[in-house]
C-alpha cells in the first residue's frame, strides 16, 4: 500500500480481462451465471415435487421439506455470510459457496432417503445462501458508482430469467428424464462459474483490501439472527395449520420479538458486530428498507394466488399457467434493465416511486378480477405487475446500497436480500391467511386445489382474492409513501464518490472496523 493509503494499482502483467472498462462486463459474466443458475434452481425444485414423492413413497406434505429446509437455511445464513464476506473476502465466500451448491446437488442426485435429501439440499442452500449474501455486493463493487442501477438492474434480469427458466427446463427435462437428472445437470452451468469466477473475480478488482487486523466474527450476532429469522419463517409458514391465535403461533411471534430486541442490543454493544445498527440512523437508508419489504409484502401475493386463479378457478393448464406467469418475470427483466440505467442518469427516486405506483395499480386492478374476467386483460395485469417489480425493485437497491460504506456491502448486501425472502414468506403467508378465512367464513372449508369442483368455492374464493388485494394495496400505498420521501442526496456527485456524507459519518462514529480502500481508489481504468 502506498503511503497516502491508496491501494497499488493491479500489475500489468494481469490477464487482458482484468484491465480496462470492459472487466466490469467479464466480472458480472462470472458472477452472472452463478445468479442465473442458483436461482433456476430454486423454481425449478416445484417442478420436481411429486416425482421426488413418488421416489420416496411420502406424502406431497411432507415433500414440501425440500423446499422449506432451503428457505430455513438460506434465511438463517445469510447476513453472517455477508458480514463474513466483508472479513475475508468476498471471491473466497463466492467460490466456497459455489463448491457447497455444486456439492450438495450431487448428494441430492445421489441420496438413497428422503432423509439424506433433506441434509443435501441443506448442502445446496448453504452454498445458495454464500451466493446470495455476497453477489449483490461484488457486482456493485466491480461498476463503478455512476453506473450501480445499471449493475443492479442487470442482475435483476439474470436473476428474473433464472427464475423464470427453471420451472420451463425442469418441465421438458422432466418428461424425459428422472428428477435426478436436473440436479445433475446443475452441476455444468456451476462449474463455468467456479472457473470464471477463479481466474476473473479478484478482491483486489472487488474494493477489498485486507486490514492490518482482522475483527473476531460476531457469533453472538450470527446466531441470534439467526434462530429469530428461522422461527419467524416457520411461524410465518405455519407448517402444521395451526390456527392464527393459538398459544404456539402467538408464543412464537413474542419470541420472535424478543430475539430480535435481543439482537439489536448484543449489536449495539459490541465493538465488532455482524451489522452496524447505526447505520439505520441514515432517513434513506431506513425508509428504503422499509419501503423494500412492504414492496415484496405485496408483491408476492401476485405470485402465490395468481397460479391458484388460473388453475383452480379458470380451469387452465399447467403450461399455459407457467405461459402466463413467465410474464410477470418478462416484464421484471424488462424493467430491470431500463430502470437501472435511466437511475443512473436521472436518479433512482422517480423510477422507485412510479415502480411502487404502478405495483398500486395492478393490486387495485386484481381486486376487480373475477371467474369471467377476460384472459388477455389478466395477462396484461400480469405483465405489467412485473413491470413494477423491475421498476421499484432495481433503484430501491441501488439506494440501499448508496447509502452504506463499502466496508458494509457484504452484509448489507445480503440484507436486502433477506428483507426479500422475509417479505416474500410473510406475504404469502397473509394472503393465504385472508383467502382461507375469508372462504372458511362462507362455508368452505376446503383446499384451494378443490375450488373448480366444487359448487360455490369459486364464488368465495372472489371474494377471498378480492380482500387479499385490498390488503395488498394498503402494502403498495405504504412503500409508494415511503419511497416518496425517501431522497438519496449522495446521488448526482462525482463517480468516485461511493457512500454518502451521512453514512460515512455514522461510519466514522462507530467502533473501529476492518479498513477497506475506497472503491474507486485502485480499481483504475476498470471503473470506467
């Protein structure tokens, strides 16, 4: 390190990709293909459900742990991989995590119980939750400041087109092949991105420089993190149907309450902790988290009841249902894209405040949809549905992360992907909750797989859908407000300049933590 503290600039003699303004585009290539095939994975898994139950001769309830033992993980796991990722380094954390996914899909493939499949994919979602903790942060760290919505938003697009590719693949996969095929064929696309990320991705090119000392893990923060977010998902999923207002959910929502008030206060009592709480004395940064999770609380009501519509209601088929839900993945790519570069350009608060507009828009439409609604109009509500999702979803990010010193990315990163996750169970989990009660209030009792047979159910589960969408559109209201008032003023200054005077000075007035160089300082010609 030079004596002004500025980091050496890489040596010329680093492979071709690793200078000039095109290493931002190989970096993201790296990191891209990881994104588009963990998550690919993810969708793909719902696919595969019922012939994993007629592997193992178990019900589809309890199949369903496939899929919840990779959400408990992956919640639980999350901020302490960003938090560790901003210690040691985020291309270690990064590969590591590409080695427990690439692992644990050839111990699914290979499990001889339903037992050991369960412990694989546990496997599987440790690596996923490495990934995802750390993604967001080397992908913005790899672009420079001026051009983070254009980061943001391209990730967006590999993660909505993974997410949408992976139901479509398994189904023609599946048709000819067993279920274990699929994980197998993970195993390609995840070794590409262990190779690239290998010989492309470099801490020294992803603002990282290690610190004279290293601060100890915050263990105490990781766990009680941890066990709270894992018990608010279970509780929030409700597994075993138990009512709302027993003893064992309300107990549980207080212990959820108590552990994070614990969390908060081991946090702000240690000199190292896994996330600096004070950073949240940042307006932006707060409201923009806020606004985030009453965003994906109300946008995952479309993706949950939407298919329950077009198949228990409308009568369609598996694929022209898959046909209509990529649209709102189509529209969220879309978005994605043009939202982050005109953010860049304009500043993200217009693109965030009409995205959540429009997010309000589709809601109040829904709760007009019925069982003789026209098709094509719920194919356009659909579609522009995930035009919101792409248009609030990217500035909102990009402003999260604006806000935060680059010693924060890591963690910060994987916050606002955890804000997601928790938003995504918590609202499937409220729209289920009102459609139900709604339909048990009628005098239907009865799983919303029976709706189309039997007489009446349709008429019920309306009215069901129509009061889960007002519900949504108070969600859409609140964030719209929220990002309203939410004014970054670090956007619009110099490239260089990567966090804002305000959390730079919370920065400065918390304990000392690991040096990191400034992100442009150093990176040269590849910031552009």
């Amino acid at each position: 390190m030079s004596a002004n503290g500025v980091p050496p600039a890489a040596p010329s003699s680093r492979l071709p990709w690793n200078r000039g303004d095109n290493y931002k585009w190989w970096a993201f290539t790296a990191i891209g293909v990881s994104f588009f095939t963990q998550v690919a994975s993810m969708s793909m898994v719902f696919v595969a459900l019922s012939s994993i139950a007629d592997e193992f001769g178990i019900t589809l309830r309890a199949v369903t742990w496939v899929v919840v033992a990779q959400a408990l993980t992956i919640s639980a796991l999350m901020m302490p991989m960003g938090r560790l990722a901003d210690m040691i380094g985020r291309r270690r954390v990064h590969l590591t995590g590409l080695v427990f996914f690439g692992g644990g899909a050839v111990l699914v493939a290979l499990s001889p119980t339903f037992g050991l499949l369960i412990a694989a994919r546990v496997v599987m979602a440790i690596g996923n939750a490495m990934g995802q903790s750390v993604g967001t942060a080397m992908v913005i760290s790899v672009f420079p400041a001026s051009e983070r919505g254009n980061a943001i938003g391209s990730q967006t697009t590999a993660v909505a087109v993974g997410g949408a590719s992976g139901p479509i693949f398994a189904g023609l996969i599946l048709q000819f092949l067993p279920w274990q095929a699929l994980f197998w064929m993970i195993t390609v696309p995840i070794a590409i991105a262990f190779v690239a990320g290998y010989f492309i991705l470099d801490d020294r090119w992803l603002n990282q420089y290690e610190a004279p000392e290293r601060p100890p893990f915050d263990w105490g923060g990781a766990v009680l993190s941890a066990v709270a977010i894992v018990l608010l998902v279970i509780t929030m999923n409700n597994p075993l149907g138990l009512d709302w207002l027993s003893p064992t959910i309300l107990g549980s929502g207080v212990a959820v309450v108590v552990l994070l008030a614990l969390f908060a206060r081991w946090e702000l009592r240690n000199a190292a902790p896994m996330l600096e709480l004070r950073l949240f004395q940042s307006g932006v940064l707060s409201m923009a988290v806020a606004a985030r999770f009453f965003g994906f609380l109300g946008a995952t009501a479309t993706r949950f009841l939407a298919p329950i519509y077009l198949l228990s209601l409308r009568g369609l088929s598996e694929g022209a249902t898959g046909g209509a839900l990529f649209l709102i993945s189509l529209g969220m790519a879309l978005a994605a894209q043009g939202s982050g570069r005109l953010s860049d350009r304009f500043g993200s608060r217009p693109f965030a405040v009409f995205g959540f507009a429009v997010l309000l828009g589709t809601a109040l439409a829904m709760v007009f949809v019925g069982a003789t609604t026209p098709m094509w109009v719920v194919l356009v509500i659909l579609f522009v549905n995930g035009l919101g999702m792409g248009l609030w979803n990217v500035p909102n990010n990009a402003v999260i992360m604006g806000s935060v010193p680059a010693s924060n990315f890591g963690v910060v990163g994987a916050l606002t992907n955890l804000v997601r996750n928790v938003g995504n169970v918590t609202g499937q989990a409220l729209a289920s909750a009102v459609v139900v009660a709604v339909m048990a209030a009628s005098g239907f009792d009865i799983p919303l797989s029976e709706i189309e047979e039997t007489a009446g159910a349709g008429a019920a589960f309306v009215d069901g859908w129509r009061v889960a969408y007002l519900l949504v559109t108070a969600f859409a209201t609140i964030a719209l407000v929220l990002a309203f008032f939410t004014r970054p003023s670090f956007e619009g200054r110099d490239a260089g300049t990567d966090t804002n005077d305000e959390a730079a000075e919370v920065q400065a007035t918390s304990e000392p933590r690991a040096a990191t160089a400034d992100p442009a300082a150093g990176r040269g010609s590849a910031a552009g």
